[in-house]
C-alpha cells in the first residue's frame, strides 16, 4: 500500500509488478490519520484512474460463481512494470515491490539482484516507466552461493 492508501502494488510470478487503485469509483483521495492540509489538497486535485474490468464482467451477476472463470469478474491493474528478461529467467527470478518515498513511484527487487526504480502516471495508467536500475548480483556470485 502507498503511503495514501490510494495504491496496492503486487508482484507476480512472472516478473509483472502491477499497481491497482483502492478509490476507482471517485477522484476524492482516501484520507488517512495524516493532517496535513498541504499533502490533502494536493491529492484533492488529481484524478485517479480506475482499474480496468473484463468487457465480460457484466456477466457475473447473471451466471452462478461456479461457472464464472476467475478473469471474466477480475480488475486489471491501472499500471504495470514488467522486469526484462526472457521468459525462461522470470521462472526462477522472484520479486518483492514497495512504494517508493516520491510520489507514484516504485521499488522493485528481483532476487537475481536487480534493483529498479519506476514511476507511474495515475491519470494514464500504462507501463511503468523506469528511472533506475542497479544490479548488486552478479551471476558467478549467484553461482558460489549455491
């Protein structure tokens, strides 16, 4: 969760790091215990982006849950950030994800010792755009931990 609770960020098994928007119905941010009138205001002024539903969404209050497919009711995430690679790697390499301490960005950690920062437009959603990388592994440190 972002410092707002505006933001959820998960990370998948595939090397995809999504940002879901907790408020999709409403430009009004989520007001937390804060009280700082400077950092309400600023939020007040933003649009959120929803989160994308399935075009068969509609179809979950007509058939029963038993025949729904898990994808036809989900929400898709308003940004994305998809660590490079190919395929193959994104299979073993596992990533944690947080908000970072600017504003719509993120941290992203993969456990072959990549680092990257990104941000993400909330009015546009999309790819995330990266803005750094570090790599604190190197495959023959990989090779003699094991």
């Amino acid at each position: 969760f972002d410092f707002e609770a505006l933001w959820l960020a998960v990370s998948s098994d595939h090397g995809t790091v999504h940002v879901f928007s907790l408020n999709p119905s409403s430009t009004v941010p989520v007001i937390t215990g804060r009280s700082d009138p400077a950092s309400v205001s600023k939020a007040a002024d933003s649009e959120v982006a929803a989160n994308t539903k399935s075009s068969l969404s509609f179809l979950s209050g007509v058939l029963p849950q038993s025949l729904m497919p898990k994808y036809i009711s989900s929400q898709w995430s308003v940004a994305q950030f998809h660590t490079p690679g190919h395929p193959a790697v994104h299979s073993a390499t596992r990533t944690i994800c947080a908000f970072g301490s600017e504003r719509n960005t993120l941290i992203v950690i993969s456990s072959d010792g990549s680092f990257f920062k990104c941000s993400f437009d909330p009015q546009r959603g999309g790819e995330c755009r990266r803005e750094s990388f570090a790599r604190y592994l190197q495959a023959d440190d990989e090779e003699r931990d094991l």
